[in-house]
C-alpha cells in the first residue's frame, strides 16, 4: 500500500492509493502503515493530478549513510568501510514531491544523489538485526542534495548537506517493499546518471536500524537514507531531477535559483 499526504483546498490531508486509486483517510500515516489497508476509514476519492503532494513524513532527524554501495566504492577505488559511516540531515531541508530544489548562492557545485529511504515507524533503541524489520513503516524515495564543493572545502559535512531543500523525499511512503533487490536510478532532464540495484548495498536497512538505535533513539517519522550508488554528478539551475526506486515510484524536482 501506497501512503501520501497532500493538500487541497488548503487543507492538509492522509490518503492512501489503494487498487490504483487515491483515497483520503482519517488516520495518519504512521498509523495507517501498521493497519491493514480494509481496515481504514475512507473519505473522499481524489485523482493524483488535482491535489499538490506533500512529504509523507516530518522527520525529527534524517539519518544518511555516506559510501553504502560496494559499486560507488569501487567507482571511487576506496576500501569498503566496516562499520556504516553516518552523518545527518536537518529536519529543515525536507520538501516534497515537485517542489524545488533551491541552488545556494554559496555553493558552485550541487550534486543529486539517488537513494533508498526507510521511514521509521516505532520507537526504536537497542535493536537487534532481527527484530529491526518491525520497526519500519515503509520505505520512500530520496534525493540526498549535496554542496560538493562546501563538503570538500569544510571537511565537516553540516553546511554541505544541510541547506533548505536538499532533501527531497516522496512522493509516497510504499509500506509493503521488498529492500532487498530493488533497482535504484536517477535521471536529470531525462537522461539516466545512476542506475544500481540495492542488492549492491553493504549495509542493508536492518543492519542499518541495529547500528544506528545503539547511537541514538529513532523516532517515529524518523528517516534513513541508505547512500547512494554510483554516478553522482552535478545538478544546474532549471534541471529536472527524477529519482526512481523499484516498487515505489518517482520522486521529481526542479532546481531553481536562490
Ligand atoms: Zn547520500
């Protein structure tokens, strides 16, 4: 089942796209990913292209794995890390589905980074690999803006990845995915730039959620991201970046300037 939120008439709402139709429910999302889908409280019917798609989620933190992927690695010729190396993503840079991507005036080079998101649906602290499974609501699209030229410059990577905007994430939550060997692309005006599978992932979501519970407490909303696969590239003022996931959809943004 597909989860979104979205806005009409001014008005926030919960809808979920059942049997290819969107329908609104009373519950938020968070709740409805851990009912089944005839056990919601349906409202009124609306098609995708009358309503403006929100973020499915509003992360208190946003949790990015850097290097995840054994082909950018190899692309990179770096040795493949033995624990996840973590940074994070303030909940400020978020933005949905066709909103746009703001170019900071500080930076000269901006890039996409295409990855697999899981959306946290319990409180989770101390988790095992085992148990990690049922703590995920589901999983989403994401899109991990990067200040290259700032991350190289600053060696901490807080003002690279932390401007409003560089976290596109949507343009639903698919709450039923198999993470295991879905194929990951990203696409700038149309033309294919990173095309990858997450099998090539070193550290899978629930070796993932096991590590990072022993850190700090994840919260409901919460959101990874997974890292990205090879051919992370530039993005210019009036491109169009389409991420797909496998099994979730596409999440499309432009860039505009500052
Ligand atoms: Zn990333």
């Amino acid at each position: 089942m597909k989860l979104l939120r979205f806005k009409k008439d001014g008005k926030e709402k919960n809808g979920a796209i059942i049997n290819g139709g969107m329908v609104e429910i009373e519950h938020s999302l968070l709740e409805a990913a851990h009912s089944h889908p005839d056990h919601l409280e349906r409202k009124e019917f609306y098609l995708l292209n009358e309503v403006k798609i929100l973020p499915p989620v509003k992360p208190s933190k946003i949790i990015c794995v850097g290097l995840n992927y054994r082909d950018h690695a190899e692309e990179l010729n770096m040795a493949l890390p033995d624990e996840p190396i973590l940074f994070l993503k303030p909940s400020t840079t978020v933005i949905g589905h066709e909103d746009s991507i703001i170019y900071p005036a500080q930076s000269h080079h901006v890039d996409y980074e295409a990855e697999l998101a899981v959306v946290i649906g319990h409180e989770a602290r101390f988790v095992s690999e085992d148990d990690a499974l049922d703590y995920i609501a589901g999983y989403t699209v994401l899109n991990d803006v990067t200040a290259r030229d700032l991350q190289e410059k600053d060696g901490q990577w807080t003002r690279a990845k932390s401007f409003d905007t560089f976290c596109p994430i949507g343009p639903w939550i698919e709450t039923e995915l198999d993470p295991s060997n879905q194929r990951v692309c990203m696409k700038v005006n149309g033309e294919v730039k990173q095309d990858s599978r997450t099998k090539n992932m070193i550290f899978t979501p629930k070796e993932l959620i096991s590590f990072i519970s022993e850190i700090m407490t994840l919260q409901p909303g919460d959101v990874i991201a997974t890292g990205t696969p090879p051919g992370v590239g530039p993005l210019q003022v009036g491109d169009v970046a389409e991420v797909n996931v496998e099994g979730i959809g596409t999440l499309k943004n432009r860039v505009t300037k500052s």
